[in-house]
C-alpha cells in the first residue's frame, strides 16, 4: 500500500514517473545526468528563490480542491451556529411554556378547590 504522498503526488500529478524506471520505496531515485546549459541554471535559481521565501508550488486543481472544502467548512459552521441558536431559543420557550403550563394547572386546582369550597 502506498503512502499518503505517494497517492497525493499520484492524483494530483505531483511528480511525473517514468515507468521504464521503478524505484523501490528504500532506493533513492535515479538521475540521468545532462549537460548543464544556461536555461537550467536560471531555473534552478528562481526555484531556490521560491523555496527561500517559504512559499510552496501546488497545482491548481489541488488548490481550488482546498478552497473548496475550507468554503464548504466555513458554511457548515454558520449553518451550525444558526442551528445551535435555533435549539437553544427552542428550549427556553419550551422551558417557559413548562413553567406556564404547571402555574395554569396549579391556578386551575385552586380554583376547583374554592368552587368546591363555596358550593358545599
């Protein structure tokens, strides 16, 4: 079974694998080496420029992937919090409709008692 990185790296097209190339998870990856020519110089500068400024290339698809789910996060918790303030309105009028009925019920018995008191 893979690892998380590996099935990352898999789905989102992270790193591309040669399959003439396979690379057990203890070896360290092969490197064919190539003349060095101008262009790679630059590039491999800006790419150690981008990785001194802590910044950290993703691919578009993951990233509006994460925004998406932080998106759905965020309305979750409103429609959560609109819900706990509806449970919690709900069980104090639930609260003072108990009360109420129980002083109705008491004033009822009272009143029986007087009904009975001056009729008999």
């Amino acid at each position: 079974m893979s690892n998380y990185e590996d099935r990352m790296a898999e789905k989102y097209n992270f790193l591309k694998k040669d399959n003439s190339e396979t690379n057990t998870p203890n070896e360290a990856p092969t490197q064919k080496e190539e003349p060095i020519s101008e262009e790679k110089i630059t590039n491999d500068e800006s790419v150690t420029e981008n990785q001194e400024s802590d910044s950290l290339l993703v691919p578009l698809d993951a990233w509006n992937t994460v925004l998406n789910q932080l998106g759905n996060l965020h309305e979750s918790s409103q429609l959560m919090a609109e819900a706990r303030e509806r449970a919690a309105k709900a069980e104090a009028e639930a609260d003072f409709l108990r009360e109420k009925l129980k002083n109705t019920r008491q004033q009822l018995e009272e009143s029986q008692k007087k009904k009975r008191f001056f009729f008999f």
